[in-house]
C-alpha cells in the first residue's frame, strides 16, 4: 500500500510539472504587413507552430500574391511546413493588376499653393459621424469634411488624421472613384462638380455652434484656410409638397356607395395584406391604404384602424408626399381640391366603413362608404410608399445639394 501512495504522489508531481511546463511555453506575436491592403489581424503562436493562412487583403487595382517573409518579398513563407520561432512579420506582395492605374493623390497638383476663403457651412449627423459641407460665396469652392466627434458633441478642435478615433478629422486617402471624392477634401467647382481637388492630410479644425474653421495642409503641401458659418443642415421643402391641398382648414363629410378593394399582397409587408380600398362619385374619390392581418384576403377585416405610418399590422397608411406628384396613403379629391389625410381612424364594419380623420392643413374629413368590401387580387405593385422609402439615409439627402461628394 505504501508503495502505491508513494507511485500515486510521484505520477501527479510529474503531471503538475509537465503542466507547468505547458503553461510557460513562450508564445510569439506573428504581424501582417498589408502593404497598402485591407488590415489582417495579428496572431499569437506557440513556439514552433504552424501559421494560421488569413484571409487574403484586398488592394484596389493590384492582384494579392502570397505572404513573404522579408520586405523584399523574395522569400515566400510556407503556411503548410514553416514554423515560428520568435516575433515575426510577414509582408504582403502584389501584382498589378490594372497597368496604368492613376495613383489616389495624382488627381492633385503638386504644385503647392495656398487656398483661402470664407462661406457658409452645414452638417448632418449619421450613425455618430458629422459629415460637414463648406461652400463660398460664389460657389467656387466646396470643402467636404468627415468629423468623428468628442462625446460632448460636434464643437471643439479636431486633427486630421487618419486614425478614425473620437476628437479627429478624417484625413483623405485620396480615393476618386465614379468620379466621387471621399474623406475629407477642398476642391472647385465646375459645372456641378469638382474640378481641382486638395486632398487634406494634415492640420487642425476648430468647431463651435455656430462657426468652423480649418488650416490644414494637402498631400502635395497646399495650405487651406477655411472660415465659416456652421449650422445643422436643413432638407429644403420639395416644390409642390402637399402644395395641392387648401391651406384653409375645413369639414368636408361625404358619402359612398360606389367602391372597390384590390388586395396587393404583401408587395410591402411580409405577414400582412396590403389592401386597398376606392370609393367615388361624379365629383369625388377617395383612397384608403390597408394593412391587414392575414394572407390571401378576399375582404377587408373587421376591425378599428388607426391612420398613420407606423407601417404595422391593422393600421391605415397616412398619406405622404416624397415629391411633386409622387407619393401614397391615404387621400381625398373633393371637387377639384386635394386633401391629404395623415391621421385619425378608419372603422370597417360587415356594411361598410368610416372615414374620421384630420387633413394635412387641419381639415376634418367625414366620409362613410356602404357597400361590398369584397377583395379583388393583384399583382402590380401597390401606391402606397414603403416604410424604407421614407426614412432615407440621411447623407442622402444632403448629396441632393452637393451631389459631387459621395
């Protein structure tokens, strides 16, 4: 018995040590060198491992040829056989694979200059990066910047560079593609669209509530000092927008018994039927937007449903104009007068249904329809907008006004 003990305590004082040892194995940091491609993560690897193969980087104009262990790139390393046996970096080697590719910056002159003006400047916040547009007086000149901002907000004194991080500018990488310019840049304008181009690279921009101003250097050693105005950019109203309708506010009750339904499906919402409901005499017509529960409806659901554009199950589409002329919801032609519901209930009863709802210029609308709701099918799209059409990126919309920045 004693022997045995003795062998037990001996075997777990080997194990113990062989696990130690395993722990205090040294372990090495293997770096990628892109060399102008995509970033590739660094690994850690035990002595005398393999290197795990990443996924090849990406290099516009250039063809991705294998990882070397040397910045020459002469010496190929083998994924397959080569071990690591301290701290290494492995370099990335390319093959051109457009001939005569422009180089970012050579859309720049090089011949230094120094570019000063004052102007008006707007900005709009999207998914917590301010992208900031400054034009002159004369419309000559447009400076496009990308501003990560401080946790307080928009206003303070930003670098540019390139890191991307809290507090900074981003600086241009100089990329021109489709004719767009991306990051931050100064360029004149000419026929709509830029011209000459200053790719900024380095300097500072200073931002308050109400006011910005850059001195900042290019790629090739320009100097640009930028004074302006700031305010948050404001989508300016679309001529015609809801432009149809009285500005006076009034009652209008009417009533139907001419009317149909044609049911769209779900064109537009997957789980709901898209239904949509006419009614109309000699001087009138009237068209309500449904979204019902079910698939494959032949009428339109009993049921109480608000007006507006949540989009959701059992609720009426408000009317919404996204251009003169384009648009969809829920809407009225009295006469030869338009008026464009937005909210109130509509009540669908086995007879019929009722109309009580407010008007875009705050007319009362009172319409009651009997008669079939019986639904015919259809496979053309429905009128009524989607719900991904309204809520649209918004730098979007200020390319509307500057459609040269990407």
């Amino acid at each position: 018995m004693k022997k045995l003990m003795k062998f037990s305590v001996l075997f777990a004082a080997v194990v113990i040590a062989l696990g130690s040892c395993k722990q205090n194995e040294p372990k090495f940091t293997v770096t990628f060198n892109s060399n102008g491609g995509t970033a590739v993560a660094e690994q850690t690897v035990a002595d005398g491992a393999k290197v795990v193969k990443p996924t090849d980087p990406i290099r516009a104009d250039f063809a991705f040829a294998g990882w070397y262990k040397d910045q020459a790139t002469t010496t190929a390393w083998d994924f397959a056989t080569d071990v690591v046996t301290s701290n290494i970096t492995l370099y990335a080697k390319w093959e051109q694979s457009n001939p005569n590719p422009k180089e970012n910056y050579d859309y720049e002159d090089t011949a230094a200059t120094n570019i000063t003006f004052s102007g008006a400047g707007v900005y709009l916040q999207n998914d917590g990066v301010y992208y900031v547009q400054i034009m002159n007086a004369q419309s000559t000149y447009l400076a496009s910047l990308v501003v990560y901002p401080n946790s307080s907000g928009i206003e303070g004194t930003y670098p540019i560079n390139f890191s991307e991080e809290a507090g900074t500018v981003l600086a241009s990488p100089g990329s021109v593609q489709a004719g767009y310019v991306s990051a931050s840049f100064v360029g004149t304008i000419v026929s709509g669209g830029i011209d000459e181009v200053w790719f900024l690279v380095g300097g500072s921009v200073t931002i308050t509530a109400t006011s910005i101003t850059v001195n900042a250097t290019s790629y090739y050693g320009s100097t640009i000092n930028i004074t302006a105005t700031l305010s948050e950019y404001v989508e300016p109203p679309v001529p015609g927008l809801y432009d149809d309708e009285p500005t006076t506010a009034t009652t209008i009750n009417l009533n139907f018994t001419e009317g149909e339904v044609t049911n769209y499906g779900d064109w537009y919402y997957v789980g709901g039927d898209n239904l949509m409901f006419y009614a109309y005499d000699e001087e009138n017509f009237v068209q309500v937007d449904f979204i019902a529960t079910g698939s494959g409806l032949t009428s339109i659901p009993v049921n109480t449903y608000p007006i507006n554009n949540s989009f959701s199950l059992n609720t009426v589409a408000a009317y919404v104009e996204e251009s003169a002329g384009d648009g969809g919801g829920t809407m009225l032609y009295n006469g030869d007068d338009q008026y464009f519901v937005v909210s109130g209930n509509v009540v669908v009863t086995g007879t019929g249904l009722t109309v009580t709802g407010q008007s875009y210029n705050g007319s009362t609308i009172n319409i009651t329809y009997t008669g079939s709701l019986a639904a015919t099918p259809s496979y053309a799209p429905a009128k009524i907008v989607k719900k991904s059409n309204l809520a649209k990126n918004q730098f979007g919309k200020i390319n509307k006004q500057f459609p040269i920045i990407k």
